[in-house]
C-alpha cells in the first residue's frame, strides 16, 4: 500500500485562495440593500440630497419589518447599492406594473407605475430609468412620489400637470401610510432634481 503524496500548492493558488476567503467574508453589504427616495425628516446618518429638494432625500435602506426600513450607514454600501442599480435596474423595471396612457392625438402624457414593493422608488434611481422614459417623455420628463407605492411620469414639455391629477397626487400624499414627497422632480441623465410642488390651484 502506498501512501498518498502531500499536494504542493504554488504562491499563486495560495494567493488566490486567500482572496476568495476574505472577499466571502467581506460580502456586504446584504443583497437587500437599495437606494431609495425617503422624506427628508427620516434623515438618516448616510444619505444624499436630491439638488433643489426640501422634502426628501436618497438613503440605502432595506426592509426591516412592518413596513420599516433599516438604513445603511456607511458610504460603501451607497457606492454597493448604486452599482447594483445599474446592473439590475432594467430587470426591475421589466418587473412593474406599467400603465401607458396616450392622450387624442396618440401622444403618451402620462406613465403610471404601481406595485406593492415599498421600495419602488429605487427604480427612479436606476439610469435605465431615464433611459427607459426618456426616448417616450422627452429629457427633463417629470416625476411625481406621492408615496412608496407609485411613480407618476408627465412629459415636461407638455407643461403643467393635469390640476385634477395633481390634485389626486397630492391628496394620494396626504393620506399614505409612507408619504414620499408632495415635490415634482425632473428627470437628468445625472439623476433627479427638484423642479416645483403640486397644489390643487
């Protein structure tokens, strides 16, 4: 009976190893993790203003039970969970309910998108998004989070929202159980900014 040699492994195979391990054990932050648009009186520890806004914020947040969020606190996990966003977005997207509605002329005024993810507004933040909608809206198109289950989009060259359905927006805010904000934001290549409120005028 001969007994087994001792495998030799090279620098290399070791190096790689050791790699391997301390990328596993350095996995973070949790697969749960997603920017989001919050209000901005939620203010936690590691966030991102929204340019013009007074009312919300970005933060990395996940779910942490009850319809709360747990918020990332440090400036890797913002870096993690956008990355993940550019990767993911349009399967995300491709996961929503969208509603299209074109007006007489057959021209689309307004994209509705709905669903029970209370992370929904992760979406807003993705770059497909403004890749998605701009080529139908228009750059600059609007984009309206009365709360954490919808995002209303208008073309921002038609002019004004719809006061019967700024009205609606606004009072969808008033009422949610997790308002987002009453703001109108336009949609950049860069990202959201703030660009007016709604009111019933």
């Amino acid at each position: 009976m001969t007994a087994n040699r001792p495998r030799h492994y090279g620098k290399r195979t070791f190096l790689a190893l050791i790699a391997a391990v301390h990328t596993a054990a350095a996995a973070s932050p949790d697969p749960g993790w997603r920017l989001v648009v919050i209000p901005a009186f939620e203010r936690p520890p590691m966030h991102e203003a929204i340019p013009g806004s007074q009312t919300a914020i970005i933060a990395v947040a996940r779910l942490a039970g009850l319809g709360l969020f747990e918020y990332a606190t440090t400036r890797g996990a913002m870096r993690w969970a956008r990355d993940l966003g550019a990767k993911d977005g349009a399967l995300w997207l491709d996961a929503a309910k969208i509603e299209i509605r074109r007006g007489p002329k057959r021209v689309v005024d307004r994209i509705l998108i709905t669903g029970p993810d209370p992370m929904l507004s992760s979406l807003a933040l993705t770059p497909e998004f403004y890749r998605r909608f701009e080529p139908i809206l228009g750059d600059g198109f609007h984009v309206i989070m009365p709360d954490r289950n919808t995002i209303a989009l208008y073309p921002r060259l038609a002019g004004r929202i719809p006061p019967p359905e700024a009205s609606a927006l606004l009072q969808m805010f008033l009422i949610a159980s997790h308002p987002i904000s009453r703001e109108v934001f336009r949609a950049t290549r860069g990202g959201l900014v703030a660009d007016g409120i709604l009111s019933e005028e």
